[in-house]
C-alpha cells in the first residue's frame, strides 16, 4: 500500500472550490401574502408617494414654522439682553464678580492671602497674571508699588 503524498491530503482537506457544486442562484420563494407582480410595483409607487409628500410636509414645517420661531427667539433674547445691559451699567455693583476694577494688592486693599491660590512656582512668560486676565472678575497679581 502506498501512503498518500502530502499535497494529496492537503487538496483532500480543502473545501471544494469548483463552480460545479452550486449551478443555480439560491432564491427563496416569496412567503404567503407577499406582493408580486402588478400589486408589488403598485405598493412600491404608493411608497414613494408617500415620501414625497413627507418631504414636502417637513420642508414646509421647517421653513414656515421653525425659521419664524427661531428669528422670534433671537429677537426677544436681544431685546432681553440689553435690557440686561442697561441695568447692569446703573446698577454695577450689584451682580456678583462684577466688583470694582482691577483689584490690586495694596496697604490700602488688604486681600486675605491663601498659601493654595494663585501659586506660581515659576513665573509665567507674559507676566504674572493669566493669559485670559480679567480685571473685573480676577485678582491683579502684580506687585504693588
């Protein structure tokens, strides 16, 4: 008996690959009350119908209902906002952070220092305040003179 070659027990191994095992294209048969033919095609026109008007309705929702809304909202947050602004410039001193300008450091202004706030062990390049100071918000670290 002869032992069979390695190339034989590899091609044996293999799963077929010749067009032979499969000559027709698997389609199931459409399930029971599925459309075909003439009722198919009509159900498919239905549908794009159907999306056709859905589109224009939420076209039409977005351009005749949300612009409007959306223009009516900018404008009473603009009206709202510099109502706010003029009651902010009579009234300064009333909202908080809004405290006199620029704080500094001095005999006359003494802050209470905290050893945890504002550490700095090197120096920034700009200065010694943040790159985003604000004056009106923040306290001013440069020395005092």
């Amino acid at each position: 008996m002869q032992r069979p070659s390695a190339l034989r027990v590899v091609r044996s191994l293999r799963a077929p690959t010749r067009a032979s095992t499969r000559k027709y294209a698997m389609v199931p048969a459409p399930e029971p009350g599925f459309p075909t033919g003439e009722e198919f095609l009509s159900k498919k026109e239905a549908v794009k119908h159907h999306a056709a008007h859905t589109t224009s309705l939420w076209k039409n929702i977005s351009i005749f209902a949300c612009v409007p809304v959306i223009i009516g909202a900018g404008y009473y947050v603009y009206d709202l906002e510099q109502k706010h602004a003029a009651h902010k410039a009579e009234h300064p001193h009333e909202y908080i952070g809004s405290s006199p300008p620029t704080i500094r450091r001095s005999s006359t202004n003494p802050s209470k220092e905290y050893p945890y706030l504002n550490r700095r062990p090197r120096q920034f390049p700009w200065g010694p305040n943040s790159l985003f100071f604000n004056p009106h918000v923040q306290k001013d670290m440069t020395p005092a003179e």
